[in-house]
C-alpha cells in the first residue's frame, strides 16, 4: 500500500525528472527559429513540424521519468503490488500527464504564434500526439497489473494445485464449445490466470485452486473448468463471455455475435425450468442478500449474480404465460417482452410519473446488462471504489425491480382467480 513517504518520493524524482527533460528547450526552440529564419522558412510547415518534434522529444523524457519515479519503484519484484496501488497509479498518471499534454500544447503554440493561420493546426496536432503517446503509460500499469497478479498466482499454486474435474452428464454440443473455446481461450482469448479467475465464479472447486505447475493449455483447461458445470450454467457462461470480458484483444464482434446465436439455439435445459419454478419474493431476497455478501471483494462477480437473478426472474414470469422465452444473452430484450406479458410497458396514455418509473425499469435491465463492460471507466470519474458503489447500487435496483415483477406476477393472478370465482 502506498504511504505518503513513499509517494513524497515519486513526486519529487517524478519532478526533477520533469525539470530535466525540459532544460535547454528553449534554446533549442531559439535555434530551430533562426535557421528557418535566415532561409526564408520562418512560417513555413517544415518549421513547425521541427517545432512539434522538439517539444514531443521532450515530452517523451517526462513519460520515461514518470515511469521510473512510478511504475520503477516494482519493477524488482519485492515490492507487493495490491489493486489500491493499481488505482493510485492510474490516478497518479492521469493528474500528472494530463498537464504535461496541456503544456506541450502550450508550448508549440507560443512558439508558432504567428500572423497567420497556417502554423495554428500544429499545436492540436501535437496536443493529439502527446495524448497517444499517454496511453501508453496506463497500457504499461495495467500490464504491471496482469504481471504481479500472475506472479502472485503462480507462486500460490503449491498449496492449491490444479487437479482435472469431473465432466458433467449433460453437456453443450461439440461444434459449439469448440468454437468458444478459439474465439476465448485461443491465440488472443484469455489467460490461465483470467481463466481460473473467471470460473472461480461460477465453481467453489476451481475458487480453490490457483494456476500453477500442472496446468494444461489453455484451451484445454478452458473446455475442462467450463464442462464441469451444470448444462444451464455452461449456456450462462458463455453468454457472460459474449458480453464481454477484459481479453488482451476481443474477439471478432463478428464472431462473437455468430457464437451467441448458436447458444439461444439450444434448448433451455430442463432443470432450469424446474428450478424457475420456485421462484417467488422470498426466492428473489435469499439470491439478493448472496450477491450483496459478495460486494466489498467481488463486485464484478454480484453484477454476474444480479444480472443472473434479474433473468431469471424475467424467464419464469415469461413461461407463467406460456410466452416465448428464446432471449438467453439479450437481458434488454427479454426485460420487454417480460414487461409486455405483465402489461408494465410504459404507454402514451399513462400519467408522466407512471411512464417515467416503468421506463426506467427498462433502463435497470439495460444498465446491468453493460455495467460490467463499464467498470474501468467508472474509475476515472468516480473514484477507486466506484465498482463497488455502482455494484451496490445495481443490486439493489435489481432486487428491488425482481420484487416489483413478481408482485406483479402474483397480483394478475389473483386478479384472474377473483374474476373466474
């Protein structure tokens, strides 16, 4: 964890640093306008492009020194890298950096500042530059990120190794789970560390383990961890993989959107139609107070869980009506047709606050459905606890509209049963 010593210390190397890179720049500056000058160019593109490569050179130096004030001081490995040190570096780099781009921009236009319009384009031009070349500094802190995790993953293996699983009695079709199996654990899919955290999710056997010796690739480790579940929970996940997940490079949306139409393809298992069933308020509370348990460690996990419940939910009241329940991966589509069949769809003729609260049931279902995708930008804008906040508040809102549908359930048939008496 990071104390206020140790950041005294990044800040003032990051700060001599910062001074260093730009010593010397304005004579260089001073140079760059007298050669130009005493060759009639003084306006000219080529001297501004000079200019902008100047400034930029120097810019760089700052990004070097930013990272060995910063990110250097774990790259010998004995310093333990923990998610609130992840979260202070990218907010380090973003107040830090984010003026250095201003100031390159600043710099390249008091330079250029001419009487005529054709220089002014250079300044933005180097404005976009800086700003590319920024991005990379948060590319490197996520890959120290990925970095330690794996390091301090793989040296847990020993106490909890790897060990195959049983397969399931009913499993996903052959042609289906090879295909997922390129598009999410192939050249550009996850790695064996994403693999053994994302499963941990859905198996208390695979939490227990920790990727290590012994590990087979991570193709096949995929197809073990994903066939050792329940059918119902397989078609689960790999519509969870659908919507997306933190890979070094996506998948093709292409492909990604062939894979999720063979998925609603195959029949709702039978189990879970059963397991629907049962469904009711007290149902809907019990699997609410579990996700709520995991919130402070795991909020990306209880988003899964309360979008899991809020379709659920949706499908059984869908089947109370004998409707058409082919939504599987679609949680905004299948929230309509369930609002549809409960007759909660806002309509024209309905009073202002009545249209408002329904439609904003259908923003719930839409929010879930891509909050997790979310979460990195909620850093930036909220604060390092932003997941759990949002996270806190999507449980709520989900368990709250879960309650509302199965009133409303059980209200219409007690509606039907008084008018039948």
């Amino acid at each position: 964890m990071v104390g206020n010593d140790f950041e005294l210390l990044c800040d003032k190397e990051y700060e001599l640093a910062r001074r260093e890179a730009f010593e010397g720049l304005d004579r260089e500056l001073v140079n760059i306008r007298e050669t130009y000058a005493q060759a009639g160019l003084l306006m000219s593109s080529p001297r501004a492009q000079a200019v902008v490569d100047a400034v930029l050179a120097r810019f760089d130096r700052v990004l070097k020194g930013f990272e060995r004030s910063y990110l250097g001081k774990w790259a010998d490995g004995q310093r333990e890298f923990e998610e609130i040190d992840y979260e202070w570096l990218k907010t380090s780099a973003t107040s830090k950096l984010d003026a250095e781009v201003l100031e390159v921009k600043t710099r390249v236009q008091n330079e250029l500042w001419e009487p005529t319009i054709a220089l002014v384009r250079y300044a933005g031009q180097a404005e976009v530059e800086a700003r590319t070349r920024r991005t990379k500094v948060f590319e490197k802190i996520e890959i120290l990120r990925l970095e330690r995790r794996e390091t301090t993953v793989f040296n847990e293996g020993d106490n909890t190794s790897y060990r195959p699983l049983p397969r399931a009695t009913e499993v996903l079709p052959l042609p289906l789970v090879a295909s997922a199996k390129e598009l999410f654990a192939g050249q550009t899919g996850m790695s064996g560390p994403q693999i053994f955290e994302f499963f941990s999710r859905y198996s208390g056997d695979i939490a227990k383990m920790r990727y290590g010796a012994g590990v087979p690739s991570r193709k096949e480790l995929f197809v073990t961890f994903l066939e050792s579940l329940p059918v119902e929970i397989q078609r689960k996940v790999l519509l969870e993989l659908c919507e997306g997940f933190p890979m070094k490079t996506p998948p093709p949306q292409s492909s990604v959107e062939e894979l999720r139409e063979k998925i609603r393809g195959v029949p709702v298992p039978g189990i879970l139609g059963k397991a629907v069933e049962t469904i009711d308020v007290a149902y809907v509370t019990r699997q609410w107070e579990k996700l709520s348990a995991r919130l402070p460690e795991d909020p990306e996990g209880a988003i899964t869980s309360a979008r899991s419940l809020l379709e659920s939910v949706c499908l059984h009241v869908l089947r109370s009506f004998g409707k058409n329940t082919d939504h599987a991966g679609d949680l905004p589509a299948l929230y309509r047709a369930t609002a549809e069949a409960l007759q909660l769809s806002p309509k024209r003729e309905d009073e202002s606050a009545i249209r408002q609260i329904l439609g904003s049931c259908a923003g719930i279902a839409q929010g879930v459905a891509a909050l997790r995708n979310q979460f990195g930008d909620a850093h930036g804008r909220l604060g390092s606890d932003a997941e759990r906040r949002l996270a806190h508040l999507a449980a709520n809102a989900v368990w709250a509209l879960c309650t509302f549908l199965i009133e409303s359930l059980e209200a219409g048939r007690k509606k039907s049963s008084q008018a039948t008496a």
